[in-house]
C-alpha cells in the first residue's frame, strides 16, 4: 500500500451504531431490526474536504507530487479497488455488516477502502471536480433515469425501462 493512514483517523469515534460483536441490532423479541431504522452511517467527520487537506498535506511534506498526476493516481486507484477485490475473492456472497469476518479482516478492509477513498478524492482534486458537488448532480440525473415509481425492486438498466 502506498498510503498510510494519517494519526486524525485512529482519533475518530465509531459509527453510531456499531457493535463490539458486528452482529444485526435486536429489538426486544429477538428479532433483526429494520434495516430502515438501523442502517449504517459515517461519522460526520473528516469531511471529504479534510480528507483533501490531509492526503494533501501528506503529499506535500514528502513531495510526492511529481508523482501525482492524474493518470498516475487513476491507475493506483484501480490497483487499490483489485486489493479490496481480493478481500472478497473467493468468499461467495457476503452479508452485509461482514457478521463472518474477523476483527483483523474488517481492519484490513477498512485499511483498502481508505486507500480507495484517498485516491479518489486526490484524483478529483488534480482534476478539478468538486466531487461533493458532482455527486449532487449524478444522483439529481439518476433520480430522472431511475424514478422510484418505474424501477422499484428493479436492477435493469434504464435503456431497458419502457416510458
């Protein structure tokens, strides 16, 4: 891995909801909750924001920067996505919350999902594309191609939906 992680993130409480055991919440008759009323959320912090400050930072005081350009940073991207591929490999299907894994397999995970994010937001940063913003605008587009009302419980692709 090219990127370590900066001292702000070991710093950082865990998501709301998270477990020691990383087993489904129950509710009082020992039934899995909604997923509604128990999804998972981010902390509301570093901000995608700080994370460019960080990763920037880090890149400057070790002037890395020569060696940032964006197709050297789009092609250590794909590297880090085939890492967290190889983490679910050979797994078959997978329950969401990773219930089977193992405290050193989620840290690891989270250690190529970091390394995923990072390039990704410097990528977008070398250039130019304000990302939070971007994000706002493809969901306001996938929103029209995918209206709830035509396309619910769903996974074609819009070209395949009749008007």
């Amino acid at each position: 891995m090219a990127l370590h992680q900066n001292e702000t993130a070991s710093k950082m409480p865990k998501h709301n909801n998270e477990t020691s055991s990383h087993r489904p919440a129950l509710n009082g008759n020992g039934e899995i909750k909604s997923d509604q009323a128990e999804r998972f959320t981010f902390t509301p912090e570093p901000t995608l924001e700080d994370i460019r400050h960080m990763q920037a930072e880090f890149t400057d005081e070790r002037n890395w920067n020569q060696f940032h350009q964006p197709r050297n940073l789009l092609l250590a991207l794909v590297g880090e996505v085939g890492e967290v591929s190889e983490l679910f490999q050979w797994r078959g299907e997978v329950a969401e919350g990773l219930p089977d894994w193992t405290e050193p397999e989620r840290e690891h995970l989270a250690q190529e999902l970091s390394d995923v994010l990072i390039y990704l937001v410097e990528l977008a940063e070398k250039c130019h594309v304000d990302l939070p913003q971007a994000v706002m605008r493809k969901m306001a587009l996938n929103r029209l191609k995918y209206p709830a009302s035509k396309v619910h419980g769903s996974a074609k692709k819009y070209t395949e939906y009749e008007d």
